[in-house]
C-alpha cells in the first residue's frame, strides 16, 4: 500500500447534508450524492459532524442579511430551471352579463446551476493540547460568520447588477432622501410593490440623520438591528448590510420577485487525519442568486459622499 493510499484510508470520513426542502439533515455516502439516509444511534461520527453543521448553521442565519429580500427557493439537485411570472393585466369595470377577457401572465425562465462556498476548519493536535479552553467552538464561530459574509457578498453583487438610478447624497441637509425613493418606487409598482430597501450602514447613517428623515421620527425608535422598518416609509424593511457598496441603495419588491435565491444543500464532513495530526471539518454550500425580473428593482447611486 502506497504512502498516498494509507493516508486516504486513515482519513476516516464522515458526511452529512441538509436537505435545502426540507431543513432535515441526512446521511451522505460520497460527496455530491444527497440520498435521504438515516442518522441512527450508531453513527456516532455522522452525529458529530451533524452537530457541527446545525451548530454553524444555527449561528449563521441570523447573519444572512441580505437573503431576507430574496425569494428563497430549494435546489437539491443543484441544477434546476423555473418560470417566473412577470406581469398580469386584470380587466377593470366588466359589465354584467359580459365575458371578460382572459388575464395572460407572462412568463420568464429562470435557469439555475449553484455554485459552492467552502470553509474548512482544521484543528491540529498540538493545539488542542495546548489551550486551555475549547478552540472548537470558535472555530465554529468563525466558520459561520464567513459562510454568512460569503452568501451575503454574493447577493449583493447580484442586487447591484440592477438598473442604475442617480440619486443625492443624503449626507447633504439640503436633500430630500423621500424624493429619490419615490421616484424609483413609481417605477416598480408596475411590478409589485416596494417592501425593501438594502444598503450600506454608512448611507443609512446618512439618511436617519437627515432632517427631512428626523421630521419623521417622532415617536419612533432609531434602529436597534440590522433589520427594521423605514421611517416614513409604511410597509418598507430595511436592510442593512457591508457587502454593498457605500454609495448605493437597493429598492425593490420581494412579491415582484425583484431577487430569487436558489438554496442548494449544505454539506458537512468531519475526518481525521492520524498521520498528519489533526482533526477536521469541512462544510459545503451550494447556491445561486439571480435577478429574473429587472423592473422589480432600482439601484440608487450617489446617495453617500
């Protein structure tokens, strides 16, 4: 037996996946291939790699920002294509007795093939021995902050290929943040209403102290999270997150399905390497996000110095 093949044999692996339908984590024989296998009591390495994906995943979704103005959509197959509604005209004021025309809905295909995020934690020997606390655990911290950072990044790339609008800097006392939004929101009611708008902090910074912004804030709470309604805007969410761009602010529609996210499964493996020395985990992400209907969102420019 070669040196290379004693390794590979020493490395006693153990898979798990999620299933991105329905949230349920099973067992994996070989990477890539997601049968429905049952975790039972006896596998004692499938359990501690399930524990460790749950765990990281657990402490990532309050992270995931940007995915909250996305319809998230299950891919287990990685590769999938939909067809997303994009306009439907009712008939008004039909008379009685009077047929009505038949409502067409236009359709737009929407082709997905997931890519993957990794992060891979290693653990050697010599540092277990040597600290005094769990290193496991911040390991498991970090790994779910970077999966977060990861998809987060991705949507925002995918937000800001929207069509581009020029707005004011809203650091500036003389601007009216209300004057951009509505003009773009005029825009995208033809295709749902406005709910979200996603940005920066530091233009968020800018407009909550503008005071055409403050003028609205009596009796309202400034901000406590990264999540929270628009001042003077009824119905809209705010997002707020460091991936996008400093000088941008994303409006758009969740129900015009502005953003589609493809949600692929999420993989875990915990091995051991004896010769090397030191234990490992690696977690695997699949996803894709997509813009399928452009009219559903604005990008606003300039809205931050």
């Amino acid at each position: 037996m070669s040196e290379t093949e004693l390794i590979e044999k020493l490395k006693e692996t153990s898979r798990v996946w999620r299933d991105p339908t329905s949230g349920r984590i099973y067992k994996a024989s070989r990477p890539g291939e997601f049968e429905a296998q049952a975790i039972l009591p006896t596998d004692i390495s499938a359990i501690e790699a399930k524990v460790v994906l749950e765990e990281v995943l657990g402490l990532a979704r309050p992270e995931y920002t940007l995915r909250q103005i996305c319809r998230v959509i299950p891919v287990p197959q990685l590769v999938m294509s939909i067809d997303v509604a994009t306009t439907l005209t009712g008939r008004e004021k039909v008379p009685p007795m009077v047929e009505a025309e038949l409502s067409a809905q236009a359709y737009s295909r929407v082709n997905f093939d997931l890519w993957k995020n990794v992060v891979h934690v290693v653990i050697a020997d010599e540092a277990r021995k040597k600290v005094s606390h769990d290193i496991m655990n911040f390991h498991i911290e970090d790994a779910a902050g970077d999966l977060a950072r990861m998809e987060n990044s991705q949507i925002a790339t995918i937000a800001e290929t929207a069509t581009a609008v020029a707005g004011s800097d809203w650091g500036d006392t003389t601007k009216n943040p209300y004057v951009d939004i509505s003009g773009v929101m005029t825009t995208i009611k033809a295709k749902g209403p406005v709910d979200f708008i996603a940005a920066h902090s530091l233009v968020w910074a800018d407009f909550l102290s503008n005071p055409f912004v403050r003028g609205t804030l009596v009796g309202v709470q400034f901000p406590a999270g990264d999540v929270f309604p628009v001042p003077g805007l009824p119905g809209v969410t705010g997002y707020s997150d460091d991936a996008l761009t400093n000088t941008v602010a994303i409006v758009g529609s969740r129900r015009g399905r502005a953003l589609i996210l493809g949600d692929g499964p999420t993989e875990a493996a915990q091995y051991r390497n004896e010769p090397a020395g030191y234990d490992a985990y690696i977690i695997r992400q699949w996803l894709e996000p997509k813009l399928p209907v452009a009219g559903a969102i604005r990008k606003l420019t300039g809205v931050h110095a």
